[in-house]
C-alpha cells in the first residue's frame, strides 16, 4: 500500500468516525428534548444519556426550549 493509499484510507476512517459522531450526538439532542417536552427534569435527561446536566442545559438553550 502505497503512502498515497494510507492517507487516503486514514482520511476516510476520520470521516467516518466524524459522521457516527455526529449522528449519536444529533440522535441524544433529540432524545432529550422529546424528553424535557414530556416533562423529564434535565438531572433525568442527563443520567439518561450520559452527559453533565450542564451539557444538557446548554442543549436547551441552543434548541430555544429555556433562555
């Protein structure tokens, strides 16, 4: 395998872990605000999906659910 090919592969491998990336995080966005609009407090929602409870107060914030 040339260089060449190994820079490539490496390029494609970051690309790939950027877009599962992305998706688990867009897919955990949409579980905690389905989850603060049925009334889950944010301790709950962060235990649910393992981030900090400020992680997920910063989530509403960006989504326009709290100021």
């Amino acid at each position: 395998m040339s260089t060449y090919d190994r820079i490539i592969e490496k390029g494609i491998e970051k690309g790939i872990e950027k877009g599962v990336e992305l998706g688990v995080r867009s897919q955990i966005t949409k579980t905690i605000l389905a989850g603060y609009d049925n009334g889950l407090s944010t301790s709950i929602l962060a235990n649910v999906t393992g981030l900090k409870e400020k992680e997920v107060l910063q989530i509403l914030k960006e989504c326009g659910k709290i100021e």
